[in-house]
C-alpha cells in the first residue's frame, strides 16, 4: 500500500485527489498547500493532462450554483454546461470547469458535511450520496400529487 493512500472510511476531496507530482531527481517537491481547494484542479491539470487552463477571475453572475454529490467515494460536481465532471473542495465551495474554461459558480454543499459523508459510507461498497435538494438526485422523493377538484359544469350552459 503506498504511504499516501487513504483508509477505506474516507470520502476523497479536492485537498486529497488532486496532489502535486513527484519530484525529480535532485529537486524540491512542488508545495501546494497554499493553493485553495477549489484551484487545486487548475494545478493538476497543467501537469497530468498537460493543459494550459488560467484560474477563473470572476463569477457567472446569477448563477443558481452547481450541487455537489458523492460519487463513489468522491465529492463531484458535474458542469452544466458541457457536463464535465470534476473532484471539489467542499472546504471552498466554487466550481470551475477545466473543460470548458467557465468563470466560477457557486458550489451547493450539504450543512452537515460529515453526516453526508457517514451516509455514504453507511453502504459499503458504493459509496453515493445526493444533495436531497438537488433535483437531479434519482433518490429525492416524489412530491405528492394533489388530487384536481371536481369540474362542476356552467350553469348557463344547457346540458344534453
């Protein structure tokens, strides 16, 4: 097992999957511990995909935001834009696609944090949780249907 694997009880964030390279021989490792978690995406994708990507300055203005879910043991967000999917920080709640290089959104996370983490884990293998807010959950139930009032014929209608 390597030194920087995370137990089985963990549910992975931004802080935890996207880490520096390792260094070369002869040279310091790369610190990013300064870099908050929300841009820890930008970093990584310059050296594993070898992308270009400047962090996002601004915000989408009136943007409703984006929920973040569990998603087999990781924190994601899915763009709604292009629908690509990214690992978040639920410690800095934006969101920034690398994909399609949007400005900032606001990210939707849970109050209760830990108790969303422990649900998760409650069911072993696959590890899924759903903002119960978020109206993409498959899970979220279903609103009661109102039953429609009579229709009660006009009266200045003759009836057959």
């Amino acid at each position: 097992m390597a030194a920087t694997a995370l137990p089985a009880d963990a549910i992975v964030q931004a802080e935890t999957y996207y880490l520096p390279p390792p260094p070369r021989r002869g040279q310091t490792p790369q610190d990013w511990s300064q870099v908050p978690g929300a841009e820890l995406v930008y970093r990584w994708a310059e050296y594993r995909l070898s992308r270009r990507v400047t962090v996002p300055t601004a915000s989408v203005p009136d943007h409703p935001g984006l929920y973040a879910r569990i998603d087999d043991g990781r924190w994601l967000a899915e763009c709604d834009a292009c629908r690509a999917a990214w690992i978040v920080s639920v410690v800095d709640p934006r969101f920034g696609c690398v994909e399609c290089k949007r400005d900032w959104v606001p990210l939707i996370v849970p109050a209760d944090i830990q108790a969303a983490e422990a649900e998760a884990l409650a069911l072993g293998l696959s590890r899924f949780w759903w903002h119960p807010d978020d109206p993409r959950n498959p899970y979220a139930p279903e609103p009661p249907i109102e039953p429609e009032p009579p229709v009660e014929p006009d009266p200045e209608v003759p009836q057959p």
